[in-house]
C-alpha cells in the first residue's frame, strides 16, 4: 500500500512498513472495567416504590455501556431494559451526582435505559447481555469515568 503525504512542495510515497496501522489503537469510545469481581447486582426497575428485580450481575462497565451476566435468557439484540444500576463509593469517589435538587450532591445510584446491542449464550441457562447506557446525563457520564479510572480494566 503507498500513502501519499503533500507537504508544501514535494509529495514522497510510503512503504507499506511505515505506514501507521490500526492494530494498536482503541476502537471504544470508553474505556471497559473489570466488575465482576466486585459481585455488583444489577436490577430491572419497575419505577416508582416499587423494589426492581434483579436483572443479573454486572460484568464489565464503561462510561457508556455496560456487560451483565444473568438468567434471563429472552433478552434480545436492540430491545431497551429499564434498569437500576448501584456501585458502593470507592476511594471517596461517588459514580454519580443527584442534579435533581438545588444543591447538586453525590449518589451511588442510576436509573436508565440500556439498549440491548448484543447477547451471548454462556450455556443452557445464561447469557451475557452488553449494551449502551442510553439516557445518562453527561455529567453522569463524567462521574462514571472518573469512578471506573480507578478500577481494573477489562481485557
């Protein structure tokens, strides 16, 4: 393959061995963490007073998406999950801010939607489920980066 570079004057071909390659760079927008050994549930919510119920425990986690391991095997690609996703606090760092009120304050705590964009059969009985977190505030977002830049990344 020959890239052509212009530079002011002149224009010099590249060998296929200098040319920059994709190989190395990271695709994701965000960067994935390795949750599963922190055995976090994550839970459907019914809304309101209502308590959800667990949906399946979440196994990697990035500022824009999310993979989660449950029994639900009727989960398909592009159906939409209202789910409720809690982390604990971690090195004083909460994964979310509650803009809801005057004063904006930390929380551990987010409901949203997760737009199914892949399932993957484990077995007889499980599936992993990955998705986009679809309706997080930026500020949200912000958090959840700053939070997950402090744990293990996913391989």
């Amino acid at each position: 393959m020959t890239i052509i570079i212009h530079s002011d004057s002149q224009t010099e071909p590249l060998d296929s061995e200098d040319t920059p390659t994709l190989g190395g760079a990271d695709r994701r927008e965000h960067r994935r963490h390795d949750m599963e050994p922190a055995e976090i549930t994550v839970s459907r919510w019914e809304g309101g007073n209502r308590a959800g119920s667990p949906l399946g425990q979440l196994v990697d986690l990035s500022a824009g998406g999310v993979r989660i391991r449950t029994r639900d095997t009727a989960i398909r690609p592009d159906q939409h999950i209202r789910l409720r996703l809690e982390l604990p606090v971690y090195a004083g760092i909460s994964p979310f801010i509650n803009t809801g009120i005057e004063k904006p304050e930390p929380r551990n705590d987010w409901v949203g939607w997760l737009a199914v964009t892949r399932v993957c059969r484990i077995n007889d009985y499980e599936v992993e489920v990955a998705g986009r977190l679809v309706d997080m505030e930026e500020i949200d977002r912000g958090m959840l980066g700053l939070y997950l830049s402090t744990q293990p990344l996913a391989a």
